[in-house]
C-alpha cells in the first residue's frame, strides 16, 4: 500500500510540476494574472507529494518491507535503524528521490522568499525550476522508480554497502544536494531574467543570496566528501580527482565565479551576460555532473550502477534544459550590455580575472574528465588522466588567482588603485614570505620551491584579509557583514591553502610488515605492533591490531586499526585508526595478516590535513555570513539611509 | 554578437562527446592494446600437462595460431570453452592456451571435465609472461601469423558471432595471401 | 544484446578477481637502498591498474596488480630505469596505464588546454578591459562606490 501510495504521489507531483512550469512561464509571457498566481499553489501541492512520496520510502525502508525492490536490494533487517534511514538515498533510485525532494524544498523556500519580488519575475523563476522538476520527475518514474515492486517478495535485503554503513552517508549525500540542487534556483533567476529581457542591480541583489547560500552548501558537501573518503577508504588520501569528485568540484567553481561575479553586477551593473551565463554553467554543470555520474560513461569507484536507458534519458534532459537556457542566452544577453566603465586596477578587473581563472580550471577539469573520452574518438588511443596531470594543471591557474586575491579585494572600484592600502599590503607580504618561508624550511624539511612559495600566499591572504575590518574598527567605522563574511571566507581560503601545502609537501607515508613487539619509524614518530585480536560486531567479523605511539621516547597515543568482513555482503573493509597530535594526523591502517605472525600496516603522518576541511567549511561560513546582511533582506532598493557606507539600492543599471 | 553564441556551440561539441561515450560504456573498461602490428613476445614456458616439457613460441614460427589467455577461476572462460572446442574441431587455426595465475591440479582437471581445445597449453602460474602480452583479465585471444607478429587481440569470451565477425575475415584473408 | 553479453560477461570475471572491492592493498617493500625503494613507490604511484582503473598499482587488491609491482620490482633490482620501466609498460599496455599522460603529439591538447584557455581568457580580458578603461568618466557613480576604505569620495 505505501509503496503504492508513494509512487502515486510522484505521478501527482510530475503533474503538479507541469502545472507550475506552464504557469510560470506562460502566465507572465501571456499576461494572464490568473495563470501567475496559480504558480504557488503548485508548489506547495509538488512539495507535499514529494514529501509524501520520500516518506512512504523511508517508512519502506524503517518497517523493512522487502517486497519492494529498491529496499531489498539496499537493506537488511539486520541492518541498524540508523543506516535503514540514510540508506534511503545509498543507491541511484533513492538518491534521485533525495534530490527531487531537495528541489522541492528549495522550490518552496524560493516561492516564500520571492514573495515580495515582482508577481510576474517571481513566477517565472518558479516555472523554471518546475521544468527541472519534471525532468527529474519523469526520469525517475520511467528509468529509476524506487517503488518498483518484487514479485514474490525476498525474504531479507542484501543489505548496505558497508562502506556506506557510516555516518558520512547520513550527512554527505543530503548536504552536497542540497548544494547541487540549490545552484537551481540561481539557474532560475537567470532564466527569468532571460526571459523577461531584463537584467539590472536589484536582480543581482534578489540573486546573490541564494546563489551564496547553495554555493556554501555545495562547499560543506564536497568537504564532507573528502573527509568521509579519508577516513574511511583505509589509505588516508581525500581528493583522487576521481571522475565523480570532479563532477562536483566543476559546478564549485562556477559557483564561486558567480557569486564574485554577481558583486560586480550589484556593486556597478556590469559583467551583466558573463553573471547570466556563470549562473545557466553553474547548474548545467550540476546536470553534467548528474549525467556523467549515473550513465556508466566513465569509471570510477563512487559512480552509481548505471544503465544504457538512463544514460541516454538524462543526456536528452540535458540537450533541452541546457541548451534552451544558452540559446536563450545567446539571443537575449547582447540586449543586456551596459557602457560602465573601470581601469585596469580596479576591482573589476581583478574579478574578471578571477571569472576567467576559474573558468580556465574548470575547463581544464573538464578536458582531463573527457580525455579518455575524446582520445578514444579520435582514435588516437586511449588516454587515462589522473591526479599528475590534474595537480599541475590546476595550478596553472589557482596560482594567479592567489595571488591576485590580496590585491583584488583592496583594490578600489572603478577607478582602481590601491591608495594607502598599497603599502599596508607590501608590509603584509613581506610578513608572509616570512612565515612561508620559515615554515616551509623551518617547520617542515625538505621542501621544494612551491612549498614556500604557496604558504607565503596563503598567510598573504589571510593577513590581507585582516586589513580592511582592523582599519575600520581603528576608525569605528561598522564593519558590515557583507564584508565581515567576505574576510572570513577569505580567510578560509588562505588557510585552506596553507594546510594543503603542508599536507602535499610535507606527507610521511610508508608500507611495513611488523611481527609483535616491531616497531617502525615514520614522520617522527614511532608506532609499535603491540597484539593483534579477533573482532566481532553487529554484522562484522574481523581483526583489530593494538599499535602504541611514541615520539622522541615519550608515548602520544594508542590506536585500534580494524579490518572488518561484513558477512552478507562478503566485503571487507579496512577501518583506519586516526588520531590527531599536535596538528598533524597520524593514520594507521591493517593490512593483511602476511603469515608468520606478520601483519602488514600502512603509517601516515599528515600535518595540517585537518585544516583543510576547517579551511573549506570556514569559507561556507563566511559565504553564509555575508548573505545575512541587511540590503539582502530588503524586498526594494530604498533611498533610506544605509545601514553602513554600503548603497541601499541606487541608481538603475 | 556571434561570441554569445559559443556556449551554445561549445555544449555542441560536449554533447556530441557525451553521445559517443554512451555509445562505447558498455565497453568502457576494454583498453586497445598496443601491441597489434608489433612481434610478439617469444615465450618459453613448461607445459601444463608435463612440467618437464616446455611450450615456446619459437617453435610456432611459420604458422599462424591463436593465444587463448584463460583460467579455471575465471567464469567468462567457461563461456567460450564451447566455442574453443569448436574452433580447435573445425581446424582452421591452432589454439595455444596460456593458463593464467592458475594451479595445475584445478586446470588439469577442468580440461578433463570439459575437453581440452588446446594444441599445447603453457602455464603461467606467476603471470609474468601474461604482462608481456599486454594481459589485463581473462578470457584474452591473440591472432598471431607466421612472422609472429600480433595481429589482433580480442578481449572476452569468443561468441560464434565474435568468431565469424572478428577471427575469420582475418585468417581467411591471410591464408588467401599465403595461399596455405 | 548479443555484442554486450560477452562483455558482460568479462565484466564478470573482473569483479569475480576482485574479492574485496574496497580493501586496499597494503604491500609493505624492502628495497635494498632507500633511493631504490623511493623510486619504487613512486612508480607504483603513478600507474594504474589495469583491472580496478580507479585505483593505482600501490593500492589495488586485485593479484594483477601484485604481478606487475613484482615486474617492478624486478627491474629496479636489475638497474633498470624509471624510463625504461615506464616504457616496458607503455609499451604493452598503452598510454592509459599512466596516470601521467605523456606530452606526445597525440596528447599535447589535453597538456596545451590550460594553456590555451589561460591565453585566450587573458587577451580578451585585457581587450574587455582596454574598451573599459576608455568609458571610464561622468562621476555621478562615485558617490556610490565609496565603502569606507579610503574615506568618502567627494562628489566632483
């Protein structure tokens, strides 16, 4: 019955999504107030179904109702509450349920948030986002329907991948859709504003903070990811430049080129067609990600098993969405220029640059995601692409871009300089290179030329960052928040950079086969195999090893490293023992019990892995706090004072 | 004016490279190996059935043969033992087998139990000299003529339809040239 | 169907050779000389294996993997070269078993990209920015550009 109720509710709400497209873009097109207003009611009947709809899988999934197939293919009655819940969205069916149901909820937070714009732009936003529904809608009911029964039902599930039994599968699918999906909703206004023909400052106003919002969602997601693929791969690596990582890192960095370049369109009306078309990328690529993901079109270990129908679906799904948005782009967006004007050290100029930045390494993703692809048509062999070809490249343009960062947000708009600041800024390099310098050689040993070099710029950033908010507090001048949050992201970045350098540089890693009582050196420390002991768990069996940790002779830590086998899935998994000492983390994983009493570990000592997760999450943070500041919550431009020297509203474009 | 069009054109492009990715996924873990049109790796190994015998590819110089890289572990390989065993009846081409990361014991037996399509079978217990053929998984077959150059390599297990589609036209077209 | 059922089946078979999927292996070396065990895990580093092609040679489970990092090592204690090593591998497998694609001219446009897209971003960049810097005049903006930086801007 409630599968049955469930798949019902996902028909009503594709047809509830036609209703909301066709009312939203052709009420307004049309002028027809009736068809305008009847977006909302839309909505909310979509959001209710597809709540209906996720909840009838989730109680499926609870009450063990193995004649559905989905459940029975991803759970287990043996398998604890916790894991039945999330792993609602552990396989492709489920996880699409997920990211229909976020799109809803976002669809619903932007029907309330626009509720004071103008009826007919806000409508269209909401008929766009009913378009991306119905295409998630209808290809989840005809390729991927996880209400599909099972005739005669199984007696139990196969269970969850024990990789997935984690609480990383609770937090990284949701969090990282939530941004995917919200990155929707600025593709929304992009098209609405394509569609009406009309683009100015209070556009980018409405805009900004959603865009920010999913971004910083999207960023909390992808570190989630990362930490997640640390900890629990058993290897102590977080970024592979896997194919699925890179299909959520090149909507990122869209993400980030649109919420810079929708400052400079607020701030002054310009990079009107580059914030639309950042806006229309940023999405498509969250829809090329989806693609690539779920198609079987490249190999990678988190991609879900895919099939030829959905492949070509989505494919189709993407031709009409995206390429009507850039059609309509090219046809509409030349209409949109504006004659402003900047020098070439004006702000302006720097966040072009940024734009351009991030677009080259997005590109560059791109080209060494498809290479394999590409080599293989153009018979010219087949290509495989991995992080030796990504790191270098990316850098390629990361490393302008950071150094670029320090000027650009002191730079002046429009007329460009740094003034005063320009000194300020030396003296704040100069500390940099210093403390680059002497942790890169003092701190850390053996370092190469990039070492210093990227240290000293991320230390830049962050004392650049400081500049402006200490300046005004010394002036009591307030610090908004727009600007508060732009230094702590910023600040988040400098530090993200640091922690990297460390962790790239300066990583100690090796392979030992110790018996009872060895011990081995690495990164300083010395790690003794004390006993090895069988394990037993809720659906596990396995070993656990007892390592003692010592440095210069005095003891640091115990560690447990498991090795489990999961008895119905007849996997085994490799639990790491972590610990964190003095800001660096120390790793510990069993290998194989070699004979002999000889057991194979693998030692890893990274320092300051964990701040760059810190550093990411510290970036979502500021981006949150920047959109809380007042002009955002303001429904018009008004006249009225501003709450800091920051222009309320002001003149049209 | 035209410059705002190329997002259009570029998704073009992209959307042509996704449509050829679809089309060759199901393939997408076969590697083309290079090593069609270049000699192939001379071998002397012991044979599967006498230890004290040695199975070398030297001494296939002057024939054309088939490699047929397999094992008793590997489930595709039971796929195509019929097709072997019809290919080794009709006569056409010599199947050498080379016995991959196999036990002799196991291998000895399945050849019992389901017939023995090989002209001469080596065993490579190690797999050091499958890596020397570009071996990557099992069921692999190597055309090779009687220069012993590699002329093609067929990744997984050997259909009828595989055999006429893919082997025949390239023996037959060489025995029309060799005239043997 | 009848094209993809082989396939399938071979696709098969590597799963069946994996038996544990998300172990990785962990294959601790002895080199003789710390230079010659450095180079050794840097080359495991930087090929793939050929059956878990997500994986690299140092951290695949599957027995293949253990082969070649054996043919590795054997060569190293040969005197072998990375070069030599690389090329023994290329040689049979192909490109794809770097995960460095060679700079070779049927590779250099996967190498020149950044380079290209960098320089194409750049000058027309500068070309925006040129026509920019030109229009650059009536001051009715100004007033609104201050963000006490550098103190309000007087109204000109």
């Amino acid at each position: 019955m409630i599968p049955e109720l469930g798949q019902f509710a996902l028909i009503l709400a594709l047809l509830l999504s036609v209703l909301q497209a066709f009312f939203g873009i052709a009420g307004p097109a049309l002028g027809r107030e009736r068809w305008t207003a009847a977006v909302i009611p839309a909505v909310a009947g979509q959001f209710v179904m597809v709540s209906t709809a996720m909840g009838c899988l989730m109680a499926a999934f609870i009450g063990n109702d193995f004649s559905v197939r989905y459940v029975a293919e991803n759970s287990n009655s043996a398998l604890p509450l916790f894991y039945r819940i999330a792993g609602v969205w552990g396989a492709h069916s489920g996880s699409l349920l997920l990211w229909i149901f976020l799109l809803a909820c976002w669809t619903l937070a932007a029907a309330v948030g626009t509720a004071r714009l103008p009826r007919n732009f806000a409508a269209r936003v909401l008929g766009v986002l009913g378009t991306i529904s119905i295409g998630f809608l209808l290809y989840t009911l005809i390729t991927s329907n996880p209400f599909v029964r099972l005739d005669p039902p199984w007696a139990d599930g196969m269970g969850l991948n024990p990789i997935l039994q984690d609480p990383g599968l609770a937090a990284h699918p949701p969090v990282l859709y939530t941004g995917y999906v919200g990155l929707a909703v600025a593709f929304a206004f992009a098209g609405a504003a394509l569609l009406e023909g009309r683009l100015d400052r209070e556009w980018a106003r409405w805009t900004r903070p959603w865009a920010t919002t999913a971004w910083a969602f999207l960023t909390c997601g992808i570190t989630l990811g990362s930490w997640w693929a640390y900890y629990t791969l058993g290897w102590g690596g977080f970024w592979f430049w896997d194919p699925v990582e890179n299909a959520s890192f090149m909507p990122w960095l869209m993400g980030t080129a649109l919420i810079h370049s929708l400052a400079v369109t607020e701030k002054r009306g310009l990079f009107k067609s580059w914030t639309l078309l950042l806006a229309v990328l940023g999405f498509s690529l969250s829809l090329i990600g989806t693609f690539l993901v779920r198609s079987g079109v490249l190999i990678s270990v988190h991609s879900f098993v895919a099939s030829p129908g959905r492949g070509e679906f989505i494919l189709t799904f993407l031709v009409i969405m995206i390429g009507a948005a850039l059609a309509l782009y090219a046809w509409r967006a030349p209409q949109m220029q504006s004659e402003a004007g900047f020098e070439l050290s004006a702000r302006e100029s720097f966040l072009l640059f940024n734009n351009i930045l991030l677009v080259t390494a997005c590109g560059t993703i791109f080209a060494g995601e498809m290479a394999p692809i590409i080599s293989i048509a153009l018979h010219l062999g087949k290509l495989s692409v991995g992080p030796p070809y990504f790191n270098p490249t990316f850098l390629v343009s990361m490393l302008p871009l950071l150094a670029l960062l320090p000027l650009g947000i002191h730079a002046r708009w429009k007329r460009g300089g740094l003034g005063e600041r320009g000194r300020t800024l030396s003296i704040a390099l100069a500390a940099a290179a210093l403390i680059g310098c002497a942790v890169a050689f003092g701190v850390f040993t053996g370092a190469g030329i990039l070492s210093p070099v990227s240290m000293t710029l991320g230390a830049w950033i962050i004392l650049a960052s400081l500049i402006d908010p200490i300046d005004r507090l010394r002036r009591r001048i307030a610090v908004p928040r727009a600007v508060l949050g732009m230094t702590v992201a910023h600040i988040g970045v400098g530090v993200f950079v640091i922690a990297m350098t460390a962790v790239q540089g300066f990583t100690a890693e090796q392979d030992v086969a110790l018996t009872r009582g060895m011990s081995a050196r690495d990164g300083g420390y010395t790690f003794q195999f004390e006993r090895i002991k069988p394990l037993h768990g809720p659906n596990y069996g396995g070993a656990e090893a007892k390592i003692l940790v010592t440095r210069n002779g005095k003891p640091v830590t115990v560690m447990y490293p498991q090795k489990r086998t999961y008895w119905v899935q007849h996997m085994v998994t490799t639990h790491s023992a972590i610990d964190i000492n003095g800001g660096s983390n120390i790793l510990v994983a069993l290998g194989q019990d070699l004979g002999d009493g000889r057991w194979s570990f693998r030692l890893q000592v990274r320092p300051l892995v964990l701040y760059i997760w810190i550093g990411a999450l510290i970036m979502a943070a500021g981006g949150l706090l920047a959109i809380t500041d007042r002009r955002y919550r303001l429904a018009e431009s008004r006249e009225s004072a501003p709450a800091g020297p920051l222009p309320a509203g002001g003149a049209g474009s | 004016m035209m410059r705002y069009f190329a997002p259009l054109a570029i998704f073009a492009v992209i959307v042509v490279i996704f449509a050829f990715g679809l089309h060759q996924a199901p393939r997408k873990d076969l590697v083309p190996s290079p090593l069609i049109g270049k000699p192939a790796p001379s071998f002397t190994l012991p044979s599967l059935a006498d230890p004290t015998q040695t199975v070398s590819n030297a001494a296939l110089h002057g024939h054309w043969y088939l490699l047929n890289v397999w094992g008793t572990w590997c489930i595709s390989c039971r796929l195509e033992a019929p097709e072997l065993l019809a290919i080794a009846h009709t006569g056409v081409v010599p199947v050498i087998g080379l016995d991959w990361k196999d036990s002799r014991s196991a291998a000895m037996r399945y050849l019992a139990q389901r017939g023995n399509p090989y002209q001469q079978i080596a065993f490579d217990p190690g797999g050091l000299e499958a890596i020397h053929w570009g071996v990557y998984g099992a069921p692999e077959t190597f055309i090779v003529n009687p220069q012993g150059i590699i002329v093609y390599k067929y990744i997984g297990p050997i259909t009828p339809g595989a055999w006429t589609r893919d082997f025949l036209p390239r023996l037959r077209a060489a025995q029309t040239v060799s005239g043997s | 169907m009848s094209r993809r059922a082989p396939l399938g089946a071979l696709t098969l078979t590597l799963v069946a050779l994996l038996a544990a999927p998300f172990a990785h292996a962990i294959a601790p070396t002895r080199m003789p000389t710390p230079a010659l065990e450095a180079r050794y895990e840097r080359l495991i580093h930087n090929f793939r294996c050929m059956q878990c092609q997500d994986e690299s040679l140092a951290n695949s489970p599957v027995s293949l993997a253990a082969d070649m990092r054996r043919q590795i090592r054997q060569m190293l204690l040969a005197g072998d070269t990375d070069q030599q090593i690389r090329h023994f591998f290329v040689a049979r497998y192909g490109y794809f078993i770097l995960f460095k694609p060679p700079f070779v001219l049927k590779t250099a446009w996967l190498w020149l990209t950044p380079l290209v897209l960098l320089a194409i971003g750049t000058v027309s960049a500068l070309w925006v920015i040129r026509r920019r810097a030109a229009v650059v005049a009536g001051d009715d903006e100004d007033e609104f550009l201050d963000d006490g930086l550098t103190g309000p801007r007087k109204h000109t």
